[in-house]
C-alpha cells in the first residue's frame, strides 16, 4: 500500500472549491494540503499558515501544527506524532 492509495489527487481541482460544503466549519481562509480516501483533510490557514485536521466522521476542525515545517511534535488522533 502507498500514500497514493490513501489520499485523494486532487490537483485538477479549484482548491477553494474542494471544500465549499465544509465552510461553516472552517471558515474561507484555509485550503486543503492532502485530502484522505476516508474523507478526512489536513488544511492550511492562508493567513497564519497554520495546519489543520479536518474529521469528516465527526465533524471537528483541530489545529495540528503551526506551520508546515512545525519541528515539536504535533498532536493527531489524541497522540503525538
């Protein structure tokens, strides 16, 4: 099995649009980075380039990192990683 299997291209998509039936959620400033097969998104602020879980099955926005290159540990799932 591969990250290719796991995730979902969506490079031939408007980014801004990815996501439209989840803005109530998140808002109009973060843009997805990798879109899951379950459903489930990492998105990044556009104005703080903080990055964000996106739990599809529950419904909840969590911040994981404040940026991509976030050196500590972030926090995933209820564990460090």
């Amino acid at each position: 099995m591969t990250l290719d299997d796991l995730t979902v291209n969506f490079s031939h998509l408007k980014r801004e649009e990815v996501l439209s039936g989840w803005e109530w959620l998140i808002g109009d400033k973060k843009l997805p980075i990798l879109l899951a097969a379950s459903g489930d998104a990492f998105l990044q602020n556009v104005e703080n380039r903080g990055i964000y879980w996106l739990d599809v099955g529950v419904g909840e926005l969590n911040k994981v990192a404040e940026d991509r290159l976030h050196k500590t540990p972030i926090r995933f799932d209820g564990a460090y990683i």
